[in-house]
C-alpha cells in the first residue's frame, strides 16, 4: 500500500493552492525492467545522435544544490522534442507483427521494403504536437500515409510541422482527451489503419507499452552521460514534465528496476491540468477539466491506464506550475544557452516552486544534490514572447 496515499501528513499544498503530493517510500519501490531494449533500432535511424545533456552551474547556485543538468530534446533526429523515440519504436514493434519480422533486427530500410507487399496502411494518432509529427515523420520515412487528429490550443508552427511531414490533419474543436477518443474511432475495425496513441485505456495498452519502451534510449543515454562525471556519477533526483505519464513511466520502470537506489522522481505538469497529482492525491485515476496552457504538450486530462500503477507507487513527489511559473523557467534557460520550450522548462520551474515552499527538505534536495531535469521539447516561438 502506498504510505502517501494513506496518511494525511504527507499529500499537502505547496502554497497558492498548488497541489502537492508527496511519497515517502516511492524511491523504494521495484519493478521488473522492460525486456525490451530499442537503442539498437533508434542507433540505426539515419542522423542518430545522442542529445545533449547540459551543466547549469549558474541555476544550480541560485537553487543551492551541487549541480543542476537538463537533457536537452529540441533536436532529437531532427525534430524539436524527444516523442521520436516512443513513436518509432511502437511503430517498428507494431510493422514488425504484421510483416513477420523479428522486431529485435528490424531497421525502418528493412520495413519499407517489405511494405509495399501488404495492403495501403495509414498510421493514424491523436496529438497536442510532437507526438502526431513524430508519427508522421516515421509515416513519410516509410513511405505510407498519416493521418493525425489535433486537438484546439495547438500552435500553428506545431500544426504547420504536421502538415510539412506529408500528413493529412485533422483539427478538432475539443479538448485532448476528446479527440484522443475520436482518433481511436476513426481505426476502429479498419486493417487499413493502425492506431499509434501515447497513452492506454482498456483494451488499448500493447501499443503504448511500446511508446514507453522507446523512450528508455533517452535515459540510457543519460546514466552513460553522468557517469562520465566521476565527481558526481549519478543523479540524485530527475524532475519529469507529465501529460498522461507515459515518459514517468518510461523513468520510473528505468530507475526503478535497477539493482542499485536510483534517483528520486519528481513530476510536473500543468496547474490548468494537474490530472496526475490530483489522482495521486485522490488516490486513483482522476480526470479533469483542462483549460489553455503555454504547455501544449502537457495539456490532459486523464492519466494513461498503463502509467497509473507506476506513478502511483514509483513517484517521490508530483506538483504542477503555471504558465508565468514557466516562462519564466524559458527565459533563465534561454540565457544559459538551452532554448527548450515551456514543457521543458517546467522542471525548473517545480524545483523552483518547491525550493520556495520550504519542501526540498522532504526530498532531500539541498547543497549534495545533482537534479536532471528531462528537457522534453524545444522552443516553439508562436506560444511564448519572450
């Protein structure tokens, strides 16, 4: 049982009403860790670079802790945003079924090939941005068709990046969540169409699982990253953005699985869709009534079915930041040569929120802390004005 979730000590706000929750055995707890390993497969996609991981000395002081990194996704394969990594590999795993190829050898070179032998396929997902372009960029390298449904308060350089993938978009005057529903109708029953979601509902979690398998490659490369440092070889606490959770999930079955204590997780989210730490604090999956946010991409309002036992056991803590609390996390950023975009900044902007409230003593965060923060998207101009 999940000590946070039972004792009324610990879930708690973190001034203003930002909500807060708190686990004090999260760091504790275990899981089994994915059998499955796609770095081989991202390592064989053509441009493949390990994306940087930053030292910011300058923030680090201000916070009071020992080091203060990000991993910096505004350029992961050529686009601006780490969701790559989970698109890809839920799409290999998922041709490689159909065409009867072992996923463990697949390349994309090899699935195109073998492509044109089946009928017409149309990868189809909904999305708030990134992960509908990475979906249509993997449509186009295979050379099959994409059709991808967005939801209102997208950007229009996000829908723009959509459209110059080749793919046909489909605009929704609805909040994420409906439109997730409307994407999964549109393949329902259709072998001509091939659902690609990022987050899981009954009967729907195959395909997700994949996404989040593909994300660990980002966390493999940062421990290989760390370690180089012999002074401070692993980090003591990784701050992560969430929407539905699916790359919390993807931290936590990492971290969570290995042999040695791992590093603390923290979650962030937005406070106009703090869907994660509101569950976490009811104690089970929650929705809620979404409103607009610079934060695009953290814009939901139900958590992922398959993440939800991981966040509700796996994390230390969860909150949520506003749009100013982010932009000014953007700006600071900016200045320290990393241009993420407002998802990304929202890490810094929860430690930030959390250093004020006085509760980084209840995380241990403090002058011997190295703090990742996962930096999950690059700047997107038309959302923020500097």
């Amino acid at each position: 049982m999940n000590p946070a979730a039972t004792d009324p000590g610990n879930p708690r706000s973190a001034g203003a009403g930002r909500p807060w929750y708190l686990n004090t055995d999260g760091h504790k707890w275990r899981t089994a860790p994915s059998p499955h390993r796609p770095y081989l497969f991202h390592r064989s996609i053509a441009g493949y670079l390990p994306t940087p991981l930053v030292d910011l000395p300058d923030l680090a002081a201000d916070l009071g802790l020992s080091r203060l990194l990000i991993k910096d996704e505004s350029n992961r394969l050529g686009l601006p945003a780490f969701k790559i990594l989970g698109a890809s590999w839920a799409i290999c795993r998922a041709l490689s079924a159909r065409l009867g190829v072992n996923a463990g050898s697949a390349t994309l070179d090899l699935l195109r090939e073998r492509l044109p032998s089946e009928p017409p396929l149309t990868l189809v997902t909904a999305t708030d941005g990134n992960h509908g372009r990475a979906v249509a960029r993997i449509a186009h390298l295979l050379g099959i068709d994409a059709r991808i449904y967005a939801p209102r308060g997208v950007s229009q350089s996000a829908l723009d990046g959509i459209r110059g993938e080749g793919a046909q978009l489909i605009e929704v005057d609805q909040p994420y969540d409906h439109v997730v529903v409307t994407a999964a109708k549109s393949t329902a029953n259709k072998l001509s169409a091939l659902l690609i979601q990022d987050t899981s509902w009954d009967g729907y979690k195959e395909i997700p699982g994949w996404i989040v398998d593909g994300y660990t490659t980002m966390l493999a490369e940062i421990d290989d990253q760390i370690a180089d440092d012999d002074a401070n070889p692993q980090a003591t606490h990784t701050v992560v953005p969430v929407g539905v959770g699916s790359l919390a999930q993807a931290v936590l079955q990492h971290y969570r699985s290995a042999s040695s204590a791992g590093p603390r997780v923290i979650s962030v989210e937005p406070a106009t869709a703090s869907c994660v730490a509101k569950s976490l604090l009811a104690g089970r999956i929650t929705s809620v009534k979404t409103s607009e946010t610079i934060m695009t991409g953290l814009s939901c309002g139900t958590p992922s079915q398959l993440a939800w036992p991981y966040l509700f056991s796996g994390l230390d803590a969860a909150t949520a930041v506003t749009d100013a609390e982010a932009l000014a996390a953007v700006r600071d950023l900016h200045r320290s040569g990393v241009r993420s975009g407002p998802c990304a900044a929202a890490g810094l902007a929860a430690i930030r929120a959390i250093t004020a409230a006085n509760l980084g003593s209840q995380l241990g965060l403090g002058p011997e802390s190295t703090v990742v923060l996962i930096g999950t998207e690059g700047f997107d101009a038309n959302p923020v004005t500097l």
